[in-house]
C-alpha cells in the first residue's frame, strides 16, 4: 500500500509469514526443502533491497508482518499511524 501524508510518502508491506521468512512463524515444507528455502531467502533479500531502495527515495518504509494482523489488529494501526504521523 502506498500512502501520502504531509508531503511524505509511505509505503506499507504485509510480509506473509511463510512468504518472506519470518522468524517467528517460518516453517520450511517437507517436500523440495532446497527450494523453498532459496525462494524464501531471495524473497528476504529483495524486501531489504526495496526497502532500502525506497528509504534512498525519501520514503516512509513501514513493514507488517502477517501474524500481527491476526493476533492484535488495533497494535498494527498504532504503529502506521506512529510512522505516518
């Protein structure tokens, strides 16, 4: 998601957990690990390259794990509305 504020632009990811390797959640398939695993960690390289490509940019990079949308809701919005503020 892509948000303007204040002359400011912010970008917004919802990471899934199994997508972008979280750490708290990440579980690896039993079947063709190997390639999971490299899928996984290009997916983890390319989110600290976008986000550092954006930061360069003078962009906002805000990040959200999937987990957190399910668990605590109001806690996620609290932290956009802190970073976009």
């Amino acid at each position: 998601m892509v948000f303007w504020s204040r002359s400011t632009w912010s970008g917004v990811f919802v990471d899934g957990c199994f997508w972008h390797g979280c750490k708290r959640c990440k579980t690896v398939p039993k079947q063709n690990q190997k390639f999971w695993k490299e899928k996984i960690e290009r997916n983890m390289l390319r989110d600290k390259e976008v986000g550092r490509e954006l930061r360069k940019e003078g962009w906002h990079v805000v990040r959200v794990w999937e987990h957190e949308l399910k668990k605590d809701f109001s806690r996620v919005e609290k932290k956009l509305r802190s970073k976009m503020d």
